[in-house]
C-alpha cells in the first residue's frame, strides 16, 4: 500500500511553517485555514503522520547541504545550558582572574560569548577592567527543554474515574 500523499492545504503548510520561522498557528494561516481555528489547526498539523515525514524530508536536506545536524546544535546548546563560570574564572579576596585561554575545556570556550579588556589611567594609576560574558544559559536551557517536550503548549486535561462517574449519574440519572 503506498504512502498517502499531502493535501495541497498541507503542502502549503509544510511550505509556509518551513519559511515562516516554524510557526505552526501563522503556517496554519498561510495555508488557508481559518483564523478562529489556525491556531489548533497548526499543532494539530504538525502531529499528522505525512507531514512529519515531509518536514523529515526538508529537516534532512538541510542538514546535507549546511552540514549541520540536529546533534551538533544540541550539543551547542548544552554547553551553553550547563557551562560553569567557575571553569572560566577565579576569584578570591585579591579578586578576580581568568583561566587562560589555552587551559580552557572545549565545553568552556564554547559558552563563552564574549571577553573584553579596557584600560585606563586613574588618579591611582593604571588601571585594568577584564570582562567575561557567557551565552544566554536561561535560553539555551528552554531551547532544549522544548526539543525534549517538557513544555506543553496546550494544556491537557484528562478526568479520572470518578469524575467520570459522576458525569454518568447525571446524564443517565
């Protein structure tokens, strides 16, 4: 039995939540569907077996041709998510140093977003201000949370048993 091939409703969904930043409620609407209902259409879509596989299809073209994969970003992201300050720096009561740059972990480095050095002259004297400034780790922490699905975007509410029950009293009496 062959494969079910997209409507062309889905086609233009695939296509504009490809192109539209991987909004599935504003691809929802690109594609023709209702704006009262884009915005269940577009999750919903998103759950539907084809359009995976064709959003599969584009995810892996993309990989071939930047030569970047879905591996190498997460494992970006993790070094930003679980980086530690105290790997890069050191301080104390004479204050604050950094570790060289040869001596820092791959892992390290890769967090680090930016490291800056002003000097200036002060009625003291010379005077130094060294500045390091890690990625956003909040960011990059949410960015995995959602790959792994820990943030629903809708709520679901399942009854129990018993509310089930009660419900059945009253319709049935």
């Amino acid at each position: 039995m062959k494969g079910r091939k997209l409507t062309p409703k889905q086609a233009n969904f695939v296509r504009a939540y490809l192109t539209n930043g991987f909004n599935a409620t504003e691809a929802a609407k690109s594609a023709g569907y209702s704006e009262k209902t884009a915005h269940s259409q577009g999750p919903r879509l998103l759950e539907n077996v084809e359009v995976q596989k064709e959003l599969g299809k584009y995810h892996q073209k993309a990989e071939t041709k930047v030569d970047v994969t879905q591996d190498m970003i997460l494992n970006e992201l993790r070094k930003i998510a679980f980086a530690d300050l105290r790997r890069a720096t050191s301080w104390d009561d004479n204050g604050v140093s950094m570790i060289a740059s040869d001596e820092l972990d791959d892992d390290t480095a890769g967090a680090i977003q930016e490291v800056s050095e002003k000097s200036s002259m002060t009625q003291f004297g010379h005077s130094k201000q060294v500045k390091i400034k890690m990625y956003d780790k909040q960011r990059a922490l949410e960015l995995l949370g959602k790959h792994l699905g820990m943030f629903a975007d809708r709520l679901k509410v399942e009854p129990d048993e018993k509310f089930h029950d009660v419900v059945m009293k009253i319709l049935h009496g």
